[in-house]
C-alpha cells in the first residue's frame, strides 16, 4: 500500500458572497493528478515551486508566478516536475460563477481561451490577492466584488476569444457625473457596484475601468477617500473613533484604522492626540480626490 506523504495540505471551501465559486488552497511536495476534466472554468495561481501539466496533447511546466486556466470540460491531468514543492491557488467556476462574472463585464457568453498559460505579471499578483482576500471571510463587501469583477474582467478582455464583445467604457469623464453625485451624497450606505454603474448606465467592469481612466482610482478607492474625510470631520469634531468610523461608512474601527494609517501614516487615535497636544496639525484629504 502506497504511503500518504503527511506534508501534503489543501482546503477547499465556497468563496463567500460568489453563488458556484469555490476555492482550493494546495501545498504539495509528492502529488500527482490523473488525467480529469470539470464541468467548472478552472484559473489557478502559482505561489511557490511548480509542476508539470498535460493538456490538448502537450506537456508544459506551471513555473512560480504562472497563471493557468482550463475552459469547463478541457481534459488535463498535472504532477510535481522540477521542484520539491507546489503551492498554489486555485479558482473552480461553475456555471453560476461564470454567469456572475460575465453579467458584471456585460456579455453573455464564456469565450474560449486559447491558451493554458497566461503570461501576465499583473493578473497573477491580483489573483492571488483575490484568492487570498476571499480566504479570510466576508468582510468589506465592496472591495471583494470589484477585484472579482476587475480581475476576472481583466482576464476575459485580455486573453479570452470574448474580448471583442465586452462592451468599452467611456472616455469622457463627464460619463461619471450623475456616479460621483451618489457617491458624495450616500458614501456612508453600503454602496453597491451595480448601484453605482446604474446612475450612469454602466456595467460594474465598465464602471471600474471608467473610474481607473477618469480619476486614477476604483470606485472603492475613491468612496474610502470619501469616507475618510468624513471620519477626519468627525474625530475633529470631538467623536471617538469607533463612531466616527461607523457614522462614514466604514464597516468597524479596525477597517477605518487600517484605511486610516495606510493614507496618512498614522492611526486615527494617533491623530486626535496629536491634535488636543498641539503637536502636530491634523491630516488633510484633498478635495479633488
């Protein structure tokens, strides 16, 4: 009887909030996959080492930083090859998944993708950050959707047969006027992408890139911008910070301390001490933003 090599790992589980999205987190060191198909869109990420993978009659290599995706059905089989480790991520999109994500770039139908490898540095870092943002638990709704969204938009415009058919966005910024105007008058709600591409007509994909182009921001990073304003106002105004945090939009104190620090260098409580001290003068958010 062959032996189960224990330093083999991987969990599999159902992404939160993504209906036939579900995930598998693997680190082999002695795996070999038969040769299989399934029904799902499979994408999978490379974290460290690598294998060898057979699929439409070739051999090839997932080297470190690869991204591979099999169409539903496409016969592949994989095993440990030049490395003494593989760990990866990986993306198994049933049908309604796959409905989801095309809904969001405003196409009905799945293109073919005509590669396994995908040679693109920027998908593999933003789909490992996805998979590694849907493994700790629903928490910032808006954030999780639009790098859904964007990272799998971004791979059917760039590398599937369906590219031609997703819809562009537009150029003009004046496009996002009647967004921007919601954005401003309800960032403390629980703003979705779809209600924000609706003012203007958009899909989420187009409502992302549009963003991208016209403001240098997503719509996340511009409504954060917005609600840490909100929170500075609130804070000066003599609030604690929980619910300062809370009366901006941000879902607990620990995501208003995280957006906090990262934009000014310092917490919020950092901030309001500095500020009865006369120690320093209280951070400033530029209103153009």
């Amino acid at each position: 009887m062959a032996r189960v090599d224990t330093r083999n790992k991987s969990r599999y589980w159902h992404a939160p909030a993504v209906p036939g999205m579900d995930l598998l987190h693997a680190d082999f060191t002695t795996h070999d996959y038969a040769p299989h198909v399934h029904d799902s869109l499979v994408v999978a990420v490379t974290e460290v080492g690598g294998s060898e993978f057979k699929s439409r009659g070739r051999t090839d290599v997932a080297r470190p930083q690869a991204l591979l995706v099999f169409n539903p059905s496409e016969p592949h089989s994989g095993r440990m090859g030049g490395s003494d480790r593989w760990r990866y991520r990986s993306f198994y999109l049933a049908e309604p998944a796959i409905q989801e994500v095309l809904n969001a770039a405003g196409i009905d139908q799945p293109g073919y993708f005509t590669s396994n490898v995908v040679t693109d540095q920027d998908l593999v870092a933003r789909f490992l950050a996805l998979h590694r943002m849907l493994d700790g638990g629903p928490q910032d709704a808006l954030l999780h959707r639009e790098s859904l969204v964007r990272t799998f938009g971004d791979l059917f415009q760039r590398h599937g047969q369906a590219a031609r058919r997703i819809p562009g966005a537009p150029r003009d910024a004046a496009a996002l006027a009647p967004v921007l105007e919601i954005v401003r008058d309800c960032y403390a709600d629980s703003l979705t992408l779809e209600q924000m591409g609706a003012a203007a007509g958009l899909t989420p994909f187009q409502l992302i890139v549009a963003f991208k182009r016209a403001l240098g921001l997503t719509p996340h990073a511009y409504l954060t911008q917005l609600r840490l304003r909100s929170a500075l106002r609130h804070l000066r105004s003599g609030q604690s910070v929980a619910d300062a945090a809370l009366a901006s939009g941000f879902y607990d104190q620990s995501a208003l301390n995280k957006h906090f620090k990262r934009t000014f260098g310092m917490t919020p409580l950092q901030c309001v001490r500095a500020s009865v001290l006369g120690t320093a003068a209280p951070p400033s958010i530029n209103s153009d933003q």
